[in-house]
C-alpha cells in the first residue's frame, strides 16, 4: 500500500524535557530530541512506522534543508519537495511534571514559484498511491484553492482521501467529496458553526447540535466525519453517528496524536477494515503515539 501525504508547514520539532521549570531561571534540560515535524510529516513517518510505503510532499528551504532530508531519510518515508524560498521554521515543545508547553514558530511565506513545482509534484505521484491525506494549514504564499485541487484531481483518479483540515480550506474541499474528513471538536464547531470552544472546555453539552450539524453535512457531501475531542470519546458521523472510547494511558507527549490518528485511519480503512473498527484501532495507535517522547512516532 502507497499513501501520500501532504505537509504544506513543516517544522524543525525540538522536544525538551525538564524535571522541573522556573520562569526567568537557567533551566537544564534533561532530555532534548530533534524531529522532522508537522502535521503532514507526523502522518507520513506513522504511516512507514506501520509498514506501508508512505510518500511526503512538501516544501523545504534555507540553509537546513540537507539537514530536514535526513530526519526523513532516517523515519522511513520518502520526501517530494520544491524549494521553497523561505527558512524552514522551528517549534518547541517543553515538557514538565506539570504538563505541556509549545512554543510555535509560525512559517515563513513560500515563494509563490513554489506552487507550480508543488502542484507537478503531486499530479506525477498521487496516480501511483492508493490514498491521499492532507493535513494541517498552507504556509503563505500558496494559491487558496490549492488543497482542493488536490482533492478534486485525486478523487478524479478514484483514490481514498482523508482530510485533517480546518476553515475555508475544509469548506472548499469538502465539495469535492472526500472520503473522511478527521477534525477535532473546536475546529468543527467554528468552522461550520461559529462557535468558539477552549480545547479542554466540557463539551458534552455540544453533542445535539454538533449531531445535527453533521448529518447536515454527511447528507449533502457524503463525506465521513471523525471528531476528535482530547481525553473524551470520538463522535462519527456516516450513514449513522456513533461514539467511539479513547483509551486511557499515561501520557508523555500529545504532539501528533491527531495525526497518528488520521495517519492510521486512513490504513485501516484502505485495508477494507469496517469504519467502528478503523476507529478503534486508529484510537490505540494515536494512544501509543501520546506514551512516545517524539511527536508523530509509535516506536
């Protein structure tokens, strides 16, 4: 099997871990990693990770692109990239005793002669993959029909697509009738409903009308929806809405859970697995991915 994701913001991911942090203190890391990253690059490295050929296509640039190409020769997949013009940023993620911080560089803009090597990129590989998943937002610089292009050629081509996308993005997509559309609580709700939702407010009150508001969309697109929401259970939408159990573990780093999970639905599901049971098995490896130290990684 052969699935091509798309990482249109990738990121040098460094993780540090502290016994303790003091604010305005010298802090020593206990622990520090480097890895390829983005949310596009989380999916393709879980996908190779799950034995699968697992192709990326992406943008890289500056002085460090030798140095990206390494961390992706060393995950297992193979990168299709133009050069982008721009430094590749850098995020960071601190861990503590007391949880989580991530530091976010946001991208720098693309050369807009970037898109043209992009788009040739993709329409030379996506006839060969059996499935398409595009995750996370466009740095600048790119054409805002770009990722439903991309949608609307591989579903001309017959290929399973799974999106991990928010906003207009999703909105443009979705008319091309993408098999699964994966996005957690608070980005559904205010991309379709305009609500504004904390990441780890109690949702429980939101399941009529999200319910309502995705038979809405599964009734007019035909496109599956698989809502994420942290700790809690899974809502689903096809042809019938059911929730699905998150499996409770003792967390070390929750960057790439999302991804992990759309990476290995997709699997799942081209493998002809039924979807309550995608669900299921795509949940444990999101949860391996939250025990691992590196984002995006079962190993």
């Amino acid at each position: 099997m052969k699935i091509l994701s798309v990482c249109l913001n990738p990121t040098f991911q460094i993780t540090m871990r502290f016994p303790s942090f003091s604010v305005g203190e010298v802090n020593r890391a206990q622990e520090h990693y480097l890895d390829a990253s983005g949310k596009g690059m989380n999916a393709a490295r879980i996908i190779s990770q799950l034995g699968h050929e697992s192709l990326l296509l992406t943008h890289l640039g500056g002085n460090r692109i030798e140095e990206m190409l390494s961390l992706c020769r060393k995950d297992g997949f193979t990168t299709l990239w133009a050069d982008s013009g721009s430094a590749i940023r850098t995020c960071v993620t601190v861990l503590t005793s007391e949880g989580a911080t991530e530091l976010v560089q946001e991208p720098f803009p693309v050369d807009p002669a970037c898109e043209k090597p992009i788009r040739a990129l993709f329409s030379q590989h996506i006839k060969e993959c059996d499935g398409l998943v595009i995750l996370g937002t466009r740095a600048p610089g790119y054409s805002d029909a770009l990722y439903a292009d991309f949608v609307q050629e591989a579903k001309a081509l017959g290929k399973f697509v799974l999106l991990d996308l928010k906003g207009e993005d999703l909105k443009r997509c979705i008319l091309h009738h993408p098999d699964v559309v994966k996005i957690n609580l608070s980005e559904a709700v205010h991309t379709f409903l305009g609500i504004q939702v904390a990441e780890h407010q109690n949702t429980d009150d939101l399941k009529e009308p999200v319910k309502k508001m995705l038979r809405g969309l599964y009734d007019q697109f035909g496109c599956t929806f698989v809502i994420s929401r942290g700790a809690s259970e899974l809502w689903v939408q096809n042809s019938r809405f059911f929730s699905s159990p998150t499996v409770k573990t003792e967390v070390v780093n929750t960057i790439g859970c999302g991804d992990s999970l759309s990476a290995a639905l997709t699997v799942q599901l081209l493998q002809g697995v039924k979807l309550q049971q995608a669900v299921i098995e795509a949940t444990k490896v999101a949860t391996k991915n939250a025990k691992s130290i590196h984002p995006g990684s079962i190993v």
